[in-house]
C-alpha cells in the first residue's frame, strides 16, 4: 500500500515567515550601507560588521526563503548545498588565477 504525506500548508503563518525573513534582510542591508555611508567607526570595525552582516543574511535566507533545515531528513539537501560551494569556489577563483596569469603573459609580452 502507498503511502500519501499530507502536508499542513498554513497560508499565515507561510506569509509571516516571509515578511519576517524581508524585514530581517532589509535591516541586514541598511544598516552596514548606513555604518559605511556615514563613517561612524573604523574601516576594520566596518569591514568586520559588514562581514558578520552577510553571514547572517546568508542565513536569514536559508531559513526564511530557501527554507533549509538543517536535520538528519534534510542530510541530502546539505550535501548538495557544500558541493555547490565548492563549485562556486572553483569556478571564481579558477577565474581570477586564469585572468591574473593572461594579465601577466600579455604584459610580458609588451615589455619585451
């Protein structure tokens, strides 16, 4: 016999959830663009701030519009989430070291 899942679907609470996560992303953008905008601290404290902003608005994303948990059930969705990582790591940093080394052999070429 097959079984059927039923999910509760609660049109509020789904809709809360959503504007929490907006609210919550917005105060995580305005306020370092406000920090950087009006030069209230150091540029490290600034760095720092904007740094720890964009972690936690990482965050708020997974949470609140991905809506990734991160539970035994979700195992596979966490592994997909690193392999993309690192795929996104390889590709951009693959890109700066081809970029930084075409750089070098085309001024070494003018130079010479």
């Amino acid at each position: 016999m097959k079984k059927t899942i039923v999910y509760k679907y609660n049109f509020i609470n789904e809709t809360l959830s959503y504007i929490f996560g907006f609210f919550l992303s917005l105060i995580l953008t305005i306020i370092p663009f406000f920090l950087t905008y009006h030069h209230f601290f150091k540029n490290n404290f600034i760095f720092y701030f904007i740094f720890l902003s964009s972690f936690f608005q990482i965050l708020v994303h997974f949470k609140y519009f991905f809506h990734f948990k991160f539970s035994k059930i979700y195992f596979w969705n966490l592994i997909f989430l690193f392999f993309s990582v690192i795929v996104i790591i390889v590709i951009v940093f693959g890109s700066i070291w081809i970029m930084n080394h075409l750089h070098h052999n085309i001024v070494y070429h003018i130079h010479k």
